[in-house]
C-alpha cells in the first residue's frame, strides 16, 4: 500500500516514504494505524547518541497519510533529565512544534529537510524497529 508523500505541507521525499512502506511490508501491519519507534539503546542524558523518532501513519482510502513526526532529546542535566520533544512535525494538526514554541508547519520547510537528510543518513539500513504500535 502506497505512503502519500506528495503535496503535503513539507517536503517529505519518496526514499523516506519507501523506507516506511519497507519497515510496513516486511512487518505485515495491517492495521488502519501505525506508530513506528527508532530508538538507539545507547541514546542517554550523559553520553548523547541519534535521537528517538516516532513516525505515526493512518490509513485513508487504501493510502497511507502521515500523522506526525516527532523527534526526542534529553532536556535538563543529571538525575533530573527527561524526554521532551525536540521536534514535531503535525502534519494533521497542520503545526510544527520546537522547544521554542509552536509555530505554522510550512514555517518548518528549512529544519524539515536538515532533519529528513540527517534521519535517513542514520537509518541507511533500515532494520526491523523496537515498537510498532497499531
């Protein structure tokens, strides 16, 4: 089943769509929704490493939309570190979030494109996920 990657609000390209539809096929999911996780084990508070990212798709007349885009970081220092969002890409909501506010999705073209590159440039091997929520 095709991702709808055209005419959105960002430019998502079709080798991220085919790395999702990949990841989609090779797991069967046959679900009207889908969250994939990337997480690197080794990503901490301490050490740094490539952030978490939660893609969330759903299915509209036997096509895929995207939801969201949402990359993770570690916010504060120490014990008292947590998870936040470093970027949100809501594409339903029509919004893009940072840790400086919120802001109109087409506001975000420049960092989506840095962030699209860089994701792809780390996950070049696309390898079966830690969590698939349907």
């Amino acid at each position: 089943m095709p991702i709808n990657y055209q005419g959105l609000a960002l430019p998502v390209s079709k080798k991220l769509a085919d790395a999702l539809n990949y990841i989609i096929t090779q797991n069967d999911i046959t679900s009207d929704s889908v969250t994939i996780n990337f997480r690197d084990p080794d990503y901490s508070a301490k050490n740094g490493g490539f952030h978490p990212v939660e893609i969330r798709l759903e299915k509209r007349n036997d096509v895929w939309e995207f939801c969201y885009i949402t990359d993770f970081c570690y916010v504060g220092r120490g014990f008292t570190a947590e998870l936040a969002k470093d970027l949100d890409f809501d594409f339903q909501a029509g919004v893009f979030q940072n840790l400086f506010g919120v802001f109109p999705i087409e506001q975000a073209t420049d960092i989506y494109q840095i962030w699209e590159a860089n994701f792809l440039h780390t996950h070049k091997n696309i390898r079966p996920f830690d969590e698939v929520i349907l």
